[in-house]
C-alpha cells in the first residue's frame, strides 16, 4: 500500500508540473503572439519606435528565424536606433545571408570608425541590386577617397554614367572629390556639367560651386552667381543666406571636407531621390544613415521631418525641426514648416504667432505671409485671409509668370469674404499672368456664371479650362452648370453625369444634375440626386434650398428660363 501511495505521488507530481509548464508555454506564447500583433500594428500606424521595440522581443524567442532578423533589422534602422541596427547587422552577416542594406550599415560603422580598408571590403561585395545599384559606387567612391585613391574614387563614380537621372549625382560628387581633394579646376569642371548655366542648376551645385569661387579667391563670380541664382528664384531664402554671410565677410566652407560629410551627402542625395510615395521606408533608412554618419547634417534632418510629416507625425517632425540652428540658412525653412504643422496639431493661433514674427523679421519676404493666407483661408477666415495676403502684396516687387498663384489665391479669400470687384481683379490679374491656367480659368468661368455675369465668355474659360482637365470633376461641373444657365438642359445633364462619375460624392455637383434633370423632365431621378446631395453633407446656406426643391420641386423655386 505505502508503494502505491507513493507511486501516485509522484504521477500526480509530473501530472501538475506537465500542466504548470503547458501553461507557462501557452502564457509565453500568447504573449509572443500578443508582441508580433502589437509590433505589426505599430508599424502600420508608421510608429517606427515602438514596433522595433515590439519586434524586438519577438526576436528574442525565435533567434535563428532569418526572415524576422532581417524585417527587426529594417524596422530598428528606420527607427533610428544605429547601435542595435549593427549588432542585428553583424548577426544577418554571419548567418550568410546577402542583404544590401546591412551591408551598407556596416560599411557606414567603419567610416564612421576611420576603418577604410574595412569599409571597402564590405562597399565591394555589397550587391548591386534595386537601390544600392546607385549608393553603393558612391559609397565605393569615398571610402577610396579615405584610403587616399582619388583617381580610383573618381572612377567608382563611372557606373553612375549608365544609371538613367544619376548623371547630375555623378558630376555634383565628381566635383566635390575633387574639391576635396584641391583639384580646383576638375571640381570646376565637374559642376559646370551639371547645367549649362550655373544659375540653372539644383541648389547644393550652386552652393558647391560658389563656395569654390570664393575659396579660389574668384568673390565676384560667386557674388554674381548667387545674384544671377536669385534673379530667377527671388525667394531662395539659401542663397540669400549666402550673399548675407558674403557681406558680412564671413569665409565660405566647403560642403564636404572627409570621406564620412562625402558619404553622408551620398546617402542623402539617395533618399532625396527616391520617390515618397513608394520609397518612403528607404528613404527613412537611408536619411537616418546620413545623420548617423554627420548628426549636424541639417537637409538630412529636414528630410527626415518631411517623412515623418508624410506619415502625419507631426510632433516628431517640428523636434527635428526645432533642431536645426537659428543660425543656419535652413533655419527659416524650418520654421515655416513647424507653423504648418502647428495647424495640424490644431494649435493655428500659435502657428499665427510664428508667422508674424517671421514675417516681422524679414519684411523684404512674402513667403510666412502667403503662408498666413493660405491657413487662414483653409479655416474659412477669409477676411483675416484676405488681410494676409494684402501684407504680402506691398512686398511682391516686380511680377513674374509664377505669381499668378498669389492672385488665384487671394481672389479665392476676396470672393469668399463678398468683396467681388477685388476679387475679380486679382482673377484677371493672374490670367494675365498665366493666361490659360485651367484652375483661374474655371474659377473665374463658374464665379460669372453663378452671377449671371459674361455668360459666353465664361463659358469659353471653361471649355479651354476643360480641355486641360479632361478628368477633373470640379471643372466638367462648372463646363454643364454653364450649360445650364445658357438654356442647354440636354447637353448640362451629359457633363454632369461625367461630373459625378468623376466626383461622386461631392454634394454642390449632385445638386446640380437633379436640378438638370429636373429641366429635362427625369423627376424621379431629380429628386434622386437632390436627396444625394443631402446625404455629402452641403454647405449649411445650400441644405435649405435643397429641402425646398424636395418639398415643392424646382420650378416653384426656379421658374423655367430664370437661369438659376
């Protein structure tokens, strides 16, 4: 009996230690699962940080699944944690596995590091594939310029000749290797390929290239390139920056002076390639690496906040920009932005304070005016709009082509604030400046016809606005009330059917086909879109004629002929 006794014991002991350790298996379990889910639903909602962290423990309970190491590594790249990015890196490395962008990682840690040869070794055998067919020869390339191999840094560049929209990336590096290296007249060279006109080139050529002319000790043919730059771009608030430092006698520096500024610029001049629609994630990476490699690189840092603006983390993207040095030629950029994501964060009255004090500070500049306006406007303060932009207008100087935007603009706040004659001018004005752009054209078109003012001629508008916008549902509506007002019921109902196959939703171009059909007897269907139009939300002064057409129909309304 005593044996027994103990027998069951001791089957009773590992019954309850069996189920003690399924339980805690079943808890480790779930709570893996638990941190996938959790690490997969912070990265769809673009929170970088947290679904490293997540993914992160993940990894931790299944160490030897390569797929995870390589999504965690992604993920802790882009979150821009470098330190645990490297070590992930090293383990991808040494499972065998080929993974451009650990590579690339690597790579950057030893020139961060001074490690060329090192560096070298892994920019060689890093593959060729999808983006680092193009970072990887710059990459290449300044890392020989470390070990001393100009000549053989240039030529790393050469694969860049075949690789379609790199040829201005390949000329802009050729020429700061070459600065680099005080080979001033190839540097020169170099630069003046990027365009046949200095004035004509992309802004950090045109740094690059004045700040040569000054450190050559040529000041005047850098002062006139920048004159010459902002001729053209009256706003480029870098250059003038540029000509500001000129006159103060402050000494030009060059944009790159070792190998880790060359390769940083390398990885920026990638990301800032890279389309934001598909290549956001890489461009994240690649953005983080160049401030990984130079932390004072203020344009990366600017990137970086308008990825993290794209994915609408707004309060993330005014840190980095918060960051950037008063000092800085980009600093007043950065502020423009942080206004503008103020208003995204619904905190306006603070992004008005920011505005006007830069607006104060500069009253040369119309840009933190124009702004004003344009957040004013889109809140429906069209008065105070209007009172921005008349502020910027004593700034304009001389008119050119581009500022037809300005008097679309305010004319938009002026016919929304009732000042009518105003706002026709500035609608006129910007014609005269662009004289066939679809969007003043089919403004200006609609404005007179719901005034029953120029009847034909804004009908003409609108059809050569029309004939730009072919698929524009706002445009082919204005093009059938039009129609509409002239009498041509028929012909109104086959452009508002396009305009609501094009616009489905919105309330003033469902409106308009019931009243259409309504004039071409299609009641039912009248109604039909009438009730549609109740159901986009109209603006409030709209949803009481609506309910009248519904209740009494539209000719108690609109007798027939009325025009309206």
């Amino acid at each position: 009996m005593r044996l027994k006794a103990t027998l069951f014991r001791m089957t009773l002991f590992a019954a309850v230690c069996v189920t003690v350790v399924a339980a805690s298996a079943a808890a480790q379990a779930a709570s893996e699962f638990g941190n996938f889910l959790a690490g997969r639903h912070a990265q769809a909602l673009h929170d970088t940080e947290y679904a490293s962290d997540f993914m992160l423990r993940v990894l931790e309970e299944n160490p030897n699944d390569r797929r995870l190491l390589r999504r965690v590594f992604v993920l802790t790249l882009g979150a821009g944690r470098m330190d645990k990015a490297v070590v992930l890196a090293r383990r991808i490395e040494k499972s065998g596995s080929k993974m451009s962008t650990a590579a690339l990682l690597l790579g950057v840690e030893a020139v961060r590091q001074g490690k060329f040869a090192k560096a070298r070794e892994r920019f060689d055998a890093a593959p060729r594939s999808g983006i680092a067919a193009y970072s990887a020869p710059l990459a290449l390339a300044w890392t020989l310029f470390g070990l001393k191999e100009t000549d053989a840094a240039l030529e790393a560049l050469v694969p860049l000749d075949q690789k379609s929209g790199f040829a201005t990336m390949r000329d802009l590096h050729t020429g700061l290797i070459n600065d680099a290296a005080n080979r001033t007249q190839a540097a020169h060279a170099a630069y003046r390929r990027v365009a046949q006109t200095p004035a004509d080139a992309p802004m950090r050529v045109v740094r690059a290239t004045g700040s040569l002319l000054e450190r050559s000790g040529r000041t005047k043919e850098a002062r006139a390139l920048y004159r010459d730059y902002l001729a053209k771009n009256p706003q480029n608030i870098i250059v003038t920056h540029e000509i500001e430092r000129l006159d103060a006698g402050i000494a030009a520096k060059p944009l790159v002076s070792t190998p880790a500024e060359g390769l940083a610029e390398s990885l920026f001049n990638v990301a800032s390639a890279l389309p934001r629609e598909r290549g956001g994630s890489i461009a994240m990476i690649y953005a983080r690496l160049a401030v990984y490699l130079r932390p004072d690189f203020e344009l990366a840092r600017l990137l970086l906040g308008e990825l993290f603006d794209r994915q609408e983390r707004y309060a993330k993207a005014n840190a980095l920009y918060r960051s950037v040095d008063p000092a800085s030629p980009y600093s007043w950029s950065s502020r423009l932005r942080v206004a503008g994501n103020l208003v995204d964060l619904d905190k306006l009255d603070r992004a008005i304070d920011t505005l006007n004090t830069m607006a104060d500070e500069r009253p040369e500049r119309t840009d933190a005016l124009i702004l004003l306006g344009g957040f004013l406007r889109a809140q429906e303060r069209y008065v105070e709009a209007v009172s921005a932009y008349d502020r910027a207008a004593e700034r304009l100087g001389a008119l050119t082509a581009r500022d037809w935007l300005f008097f679309y603009n305010r004319g938009i706040a002026l016919e929304r604030s009732n000042q009518w004659p105003r706002a026709e001018k500035d609608f006129l004005k910007a014609l005269d400046l662009q004289p066939e752009q679809p969007n003043v054209l089919n403004y200006l078109g609609y404005s007179w016809v719901e005034k029953n003012l120029n009847i034909e001629r804004a009908r003409a508008m609108i059809e050569r606005a029309v004939a730009q916008r072919q698929n524009d549902g706002y445009i082919i509506d204005s093009l059938g009330w039009v129609l509409y007002r002239l009498g041509d019921y028929q012909g109104s109902v086959k452009q508002l059917e396009r305009a609501v196959r094009l616009r489905s939703r919105d309330p003033v171009i469902n409106d308009h086909l019931g009243d259409a059909y309504w004039r071409v007897g299609r009641k039912l269907e009248a109604r039909f879109q009438w009730r549609r139009a109740l159901d986009f939300e109209p603006e409030d002064d709209q949803v009481s004629t609506i309910e009248n057409k519904l209740d009494k129909g539209l000719d108690a309304l609109e007798p027939k002929g009325s025009g309206g």
